[in-house]
C-alpha cells in the first residue's frame, strides 16, 4: 500500500505563493522517484497555510526523496519564507478514485 | 481551479475498517459527478481515525454529491460506527502532480 503524507505550512505574510511557485517547480521529477500524488492547496480562510497531499510508492521513497539536491535547494530556497509552523501525519493510503494503493 | 476537500473522521474502536469499505464502496461512481481524487487513508499511530482526500471540479460539485441518495446511504450505514468528531478544510488545489486545477 502506499505511503501517504498529509503536510501543512505556515508561511510569513505575502510569501504564500512565492513558496508555492517553489513547491510546484520540482513537481516534473517527483514520479522517476516514486511519488504518484503531490497535490498543493491553499486557502482564502487561511491566507498563510499551504497544505500539501503526498502518495508515495513507499516511506523510503518519499524518505530519500528529501536528500535529493533539488529537493535540499527548494527547501533552502522556501525556508526564509516559512513561519517554522508545520504539521504534519503519516498515513497508509488504502484505496479511492485516483489512489495507488 | 480545483475544490480541495481534506477531511478526517473518528471511528468508534473496532469500526475503521468498516468505515473504510463503506466509504471506498461508492468511489466508481464519483469521477460522473466531478469527482478527480477521493484518496482514502489511516495509520497505525491513529488507530481510529480516517482520513479521505477529495479534489472535485468545483465545489458546488461536492455539494451535489453529499445530496446523491448513495451517498445519503452510505453516510447513514456510517454514521453509528462514527464518534461525531471529524475536522475539515476546505482548500483550493493551486497544482502539482495528479492535480487537476
């Protein structure tokens, strides 16, 4: 079954989408490193949330995903823009309409 | 842009994976009413609490669809095996990949 992770995010005032533009840019690679699901939301109501959906083939994938260059250079790049605010819950993905499981 | 629905629900002990086949029964039938992702979740550190990730065309699409009577049914076949506690957020799906927006 895959690995799922559910993220949020604070970021500083104005900076939302400017993390955001960060977020998405990596997005073409993810699949060659087993991601299947990598969708970024926000909200109106919670104007400096960014809310992030993941499914991954596996916990390691998503894992080692983080020691990648690119992915050290987002995180580099977003973390001036970010409050320090996350939260964040692992799960396992069991089914549904577009869900690799 | 797409409607982002991240939901979470407390099962009464013993009923997650009731709970689960219910809410995964209906999933053929959403993509017809503008339904693109209805990922359903649960972890082993929460062992009553489900998670479901839903992106529809539009919101006023997932409105029409808790109005569908196989919905009404599947909500009521649910409803004694839930705690009553459940969080929610609506969001706005801005891109990423598997997103439709």
């Amino acid at each position: 079954m895959s690995y799922g992770y559910l993220g949020s995010m604070k970021t500083k005032p104005g900076h939302r989408d400017d993390v955001v533009s960060i977020l998405l840019s990596g997005v073409d690679g993810l699949r060659e490193h087993g991601c299947d699901l990598y969708v970024v939301s926000v909200s109106d109501t919670e104007p400096d949330t960014i809310w992030v959906f993941e499914s991954w083939r596996s916990k390691d994938a998503h894992a080692a995903s983080l020691q990648l260059p690119e992915t050290k250079e987002a995180i580099a790049k977003a973390m001036p823009m970010l409050t320090g605010e996350f939260s964040g819950q692992e799960t396992t993905i069991v089914g549904g309409l577009g869900a690799q499981h």
